[in-house]
C-alpha cells in the first residue's frame, strides 16, 4: 500500500443537499458498482439499512473503498440530520480531507454550518460542491458568497457552471481553461473538454484572475509570472492549489447535477488533486497514561501499532464490526490486538476492507489505511488499539448529550433478556444512546439526541431485533450540577470476610462552565499507592457523574478532584476504595448547592416570507427567544433558541400556521437552569 495514494475522505452536508447521490456516482464512475442507485427509489447502495431506505436520510455513516486514477479513496458517507450527529463526529474524527456538498438552491443551510464548524475543530481540509445546479432556483454565485460570509472561508471558484436550472449543460475548467460537457445517453461516463463557447469567455477570464490571485497571495513563483503577463503552468497552479487547500487557506469550490450525472469526475480528480494523503497532515496526538504527557505520532507502517475504533456496527452472524483507523503500524489477521483503555487482549480474527455493506478480507492493515476488525468482543467507540508494551492514548471524542427520554418495558419475562442484549449492543453502536434506570418509577428508559434519533432507534429495537417492548412517549431529560466549591472527605471500614478494609479519600467539586463537560483529576501522587486503587477511585467517580445529586438526573459541567487518599496496604482493597469515593463524590455535591438543569435547543426555521410574523409568534408564544433572521430571495431563516419541553409537537402547529411550507431544524445548544 502507498500511502501518498491514499486519501481518508469524508462526504459531509446539510440534510437533502444530495449527498448520498454524489457518493452513489463517485461509486459508478470509478467502476464499484455497476447501475446507478437512487436515494428516491430506496436502492442507494450507501443507504443499507432498511430505514435508511424507507426514509430517504443516512443514518449510518457507510465506509467504502474505490479507486480513482490509481489511487486508493477510503470514503465515509455521513448523515446530514443533526439528530444524528455522534455519526459525523467519529467520521470527521478519522478524515483527513473532504467533500462539503451544497445545495444551489438552498445555499448554506443551518446543519451545513453545524458540520463545517465540526470539521474546522477536527483541522479538515475540504473543498466544495454545488451540487442541484439543475434545480428551480439554483444559483452558484449566490452559494460561494454565501460560503465566504458564513464561515469566512476563501471560497474559490475552480469551474463555473454553463447554464443553470433546467439549461445547466456543463462547466468550464478554470485550471485548464477548457469547457467540459457530459453525455447524457451514457448515464454522463464520458467527460469531454473543448475550447470555451464565445458568450463565456469574458466571465471564465474575470473569475480565473480571481482564482490566480488567491494564490498568488500565498505563491511568489505564481505572484512573479502573474505580474509579468506570463502564462502559468497548469502543473504549478494544481500544485500550489493541493498546498493552499491542505494548508486549509482556501476551499477550491466546483459545481454539478449529481442526479442527472453532471460534474462528478471532476470531483473525484479534486480528490486525488487536492485532498490530502495520510502522510500530508500534521502527525496526530497520542496520550501517555503512565507519564501522563502528549506526543505526536507520526503515520508510519514501521512503527509501533496503534489505531482508534471509531465506530462499532452490530452484524447478527460475525458479531461486532469494529471500523478502524490504523495511526502507526501495522496489525495482521490473527493477529492479537491490545485494547489500551479497557486494558483487555483481544484476537483480531479477521480483517475486512468495506464497500457499504459488502465487504472482502484482507490480510493485514497499515498505518493512513481504515477497514474493519471481526472478533473484538469488547470495543467500543473512540477505543485505541494497540500493543500492551507501548500504551499509548488516542484523545477522545467529543459526543454532545442525549436530551430526550422515552421510557421502554419488555412485553414478556422471556424479551427481558433480549432487550437489555439489544440496548447493550446500541449503545456500543451509538455512543449518544444511553440506557438506565428512572429512580423514581423504576422504569427502564433511553436517552438519544432528538425525537427522530430516538424513533430510529425504537424501530430497530422492535423490527430489526424483533424484541417485544411497550415504548412510551419521549420525555425531556433533565441534568444537574452544582454552583459552588466544596471539599469533602470521606472514611470508609466495613468487616468483609472477616476481615477489616478501610479506605479515605478527599474529594472536592467545582462547578464548570456550562458546556465544558465533566472533568476528573487526580492532584495527589504517592507511589506506594498501586495503580488499581487509583483506577477505581476514577471509575467510581465516572460512575457517580451519571447517577445524579438530588433528582436522579446526570450530572453535566463538574470538575472533580482528588486532593487526599488515606492508604494502609494490609486494610485497602479497590472495592473499599471504589465505595468510598462515591460516596465522598456524592456528599460533596450534595453540600455544593446543586441544580436541575434542562435542555436549551437551537432552533432554525426556514419560512416563506409571507409567514415571518405568525412563525415568531408561535414561537415567543411557547417560551422561545428569537435571536434574528436571515433573509433569502425565496425565504427567511429565523433563528431562535429554546427549550426541548416546549418543542414537543411544534412541527404539528408550524404547518399549521405556513400552511405546510415551513420547516424547522433544531439541533442542542447548552443545557441552562431551569426556570
């Protein structure tokens, strides 16, 4: 495998920007498969899942390896609904490049900003697509403005579109200064390029310089041929284009109708032109436990293996599918793999590179290379592997929290099993689903992202897993927390066996600011203590976070430390220090003033004009705060915060106030107390 011929892409877009098609043509066009599927029609080879078919989104992120001008493309297909954002995350999290897909008519719609953001915190280079250009409506200037005011990117054009709406016919190269037109009767397989028509000369000139200046910004050799009228070598302009874009200086944006086959080839050629290999971006951080201290981990097969599972997918006949980014090294089939976090071996049985939901086996896999392990038991996402004489930490993901409850009950004594077996494998599946128990009904319940995670997943528990379960209606999942600093210690001695065990620790709580998460740190060191005594001081406060304070609720935004630890070898055992931190943790928040907190939604609505004012209204009116409006040539985007309780049903009544026409997204803001 070379790996300056291997790109790690990702294809990220607002829901409905045809992002699933583009990915569907990319497969056609370099030769995977071999008819052209259709989101519409529910045969998207990329959208396997029968839900996924039925509803027309992406759910899972599918990975798929092709290969285009004889390089290796591994490509992960993202959802585009916020509720399923744990899904970008982990994708972006393993990218090295990738395709922002826009649609011409809408522009940068509100999920649009959510992923670019996730991406820009990830460090992704990308280039755009406009995709739609066929559509009612479409404007592919208005887009790239909209690119550059919203994410104060430099969009630069690299084509333009020929026509647009029903008479978009092609595009121009602004690299190579020809026209390139596709053949409808072939399904567009072929690309032809000619000189460029008259009537567009005089705007592919304008938005050339445009181009050429951009780079010339950032390229003395370009700037001085430039400056002296000469002509620039195409070769030099691909070049410094590659380095602006990986350097993430500029964002090359092209156009096309991927479902009327228009403007794929070229962005599969800005994949291999302009994306970078895993050897071109900066070496990714790795974690000591032991030294506690961070180093850079360059990507190197030679190396010590070390990888990240960044999503596990449950197959009924191999068991957990663990997708796996390799960082360093190289791990074979058969092969014994350390799992660092969990401190467990685990026996790689076999290796699969993926094409959605088919798959081949291979022999070994290699740093800069992802594909999927069989045979993990115990993995789960945001894990790292690697060898137990070299245990080193990828940093973790970050997963925004569950903010909607529905409560769930076996039908039968004999679903009981089955469907605590079921939630165990969705929850290492999804790391935004979580399962527990009400304390005060005593009611199983799971918490998702939205209503829409959550009957999603509802459905795959009834249908897929076929468990018989009573669901109730989705509830809001509230949160606590504290509001001052407190230290606590706590004793702990029982006689166990006949033998004493006592423990003591020091705790103290400091509440966070909202949104930073829950922190644990130790600020004590003495190495007479063994390590598993401090393990199980972190698991218990772990723990502790999602046990609540006051009302059950988990715990959000506190900072734990540990300050003191009271040892005796002959009495200490990591049960009674386990206990005695928890319930240390417990008393501390206890006197620490704590607070129910609920969850605050960002709520985007896309209206047509004439309902501005009735969709305002209806939206102070149940206790939302409207924060401003962005106006467009067929519609205006209020955006407004507010609470989850007070969202329930509000699709119901903003069609019936727009007659239909309007729609809304809403994705989770920060968790505020609640009033």
């Amino acid at each position: 495998m070379n790996l300056t011929t291997t790109r790690n892409i990702g294809i990220m877009a607002h829901i409905d920007a045809g992002k699933t098609t583009t990915t569907e043509r990319i497969l056609y066009y370099s030769g995977k498969t071999y008819k052209l599927g259709e989101v519409d029609d529910g045969e998207a080879v990329m959208d396997w899942m029968e839900q996924e078919q039925e509803r027309g989104i992406t759910i899972q992120s599918a990975a798929t390896t092709t290969y285009w001008r004889d390089h290796q493309i591994n490509i992960i297909d993202t959802p585009g609904h916020v509720d399923f954002t744990a899904e970008v995350e982990r994708s972006l999290r393993v990218l090295d490049g990738a395709v922002a897909v826009f649609c011409a008519v809408g522009g940068v719609e509100p999920q649009s900003e959510t992923v670019w953001h996730q991406a820009d915190r990830y460090n992704v280079p990308r280039v755009a697509y406009i995709n739609k250009m066929d559509r009612l409506g479409a404007d592919f200037y208005a887009a790239v403005e909209e690119i550059i005011e919203k994410f104060a990117a430099v969009a630069v054009p690299i084509q333009l579109p020929i026509g647009k709406e029903g008479g978009f016919e092609g595009a121009v190269d602004l690299v190579t200064m020809e026209e390139l037109g596709w053949d409808a009767d072939q399904g567009g397989q072929n690309v032809s390029r000619g000189p460029i028509r008259p009537e567009m000369a005089a705007l592919a000139a304008e938005w050339r310089d445009k181009m050429v200046d951009a780079l010339a910004s950032h390229s003395d050799e370009i700037t001085e041929l430039y400056l002296g009228g000469e002509a620039i070598p195409v070769g030099l302009l691909r070049s410094a284009l590659r380095e602006q874009t990986i350097a993430r200086k500029i964002v090359p944006v092209l156009c096309g109708a991927s479902r009327r086959n228009l403007g794929v080839q070229p962005v599969l050629d800005a994949v291999v032109d302009y994306l970078p290999s895993p050897t071109d971006v900066p070496p990714v951080q790795a974690y000591n436990p032991k030294k506690e201290e961070h180093f850079e981990l360059p990507c190197d097969a030679g190396g010590n293996p070390l990888g990240l599972v960044f999503k596990v997918q449950y197959d009924r006949e191999a068991g957990p599918l663990c997708y796996v980014r390799m960082y360093s090294g190289v791990v074979k089939t058969a092969g014994v793999v350390y799992n660092i976090g969990k401190k467990k071996r685990e026996r790689v049985t076999r290796i699969l590179r993926m094409h959605a939901n088919k798959s081949e086996a291979i022999d070994e896999l290699q740093a800069g290379d992802i594909a999927v392990f069989v045979g993990m038991k115990t993995a789960q996402t945001g894990d790292t592997v690697g060898s137990e004489g070299w245990p080193m930490l990828l940093e973790h993901m970050h997963f925004p929290e569950p903010v909607i409850t529905v409560a769930i009950e076996p039908k039968t004594v004999s679903d009981r099993d089955k469907l605590k077996e079921t939630l165990d494998i969705l929850s290492k599946e999804d790391p935004t689903f979580q399962t527990g128990d009400d304390e005060e009904t005593g009611q199983l319940v799971i918490r998702g992202m939205g209503e829409l995670h959550l009957d999603v997943l509802v459905t795959r528990i009834l249908k897929d897993f076929k468990v018989g379960a009573k669901v109730g209606n989705p509830q809001v999942s509230y949160r606590e927390s504290i509001t001052k600093k407190v230290t606590h210690a706590e004793s702990y001695a029982r006689a166990m066996a006949g033998k004493d065990v006592k423990a003591g620790v020091t705790i103290e709580v400091e509440p966070l600011a909202r949104g930073e998460g829950n922190t644990y740190t130790k600020a004590v060191r003495n190495n007479a203590v063994p390590e598993e005594i401090y393990d199980a001081i972190e698991r218990a406060i772990t723990n502790a976070f999602g046990g609540g304070i006051a009302l059950g609720y988990p715990c959000v935004d506190i900072g734990a430390r540990l300050v003191g630890i009271e040892y005796d070898e002959l009495t200490a055992t990591p049960f009674a220090f386990e206990a005695c931190a928890s319930m240390a943790f417990d008393e501390a928040c206890r006197k620490a003033g704590p607070v129910q907190l609920e969850p605050v939604m960002k709520v985007d609505i896309m209206t047509p004009k004439d309902y501005v004012g009735e969709v305002m209204s209806l939206l102070s009116q149940r206790g939302g705060m409207i924060h401003g409006s962005d106006s467009r040539a067929a519609i205006d985007i209020v955006h407004a915060q507010a609470p989850l309780a007070v969202m329930f049903g509000f699709s119901t009544s903003l069609r019936s106030v727009s007659q239909g026409r309007a729609s809304f997204s809403m994705e989770f803001s920060h968790f505020e107390q609640k009033r």
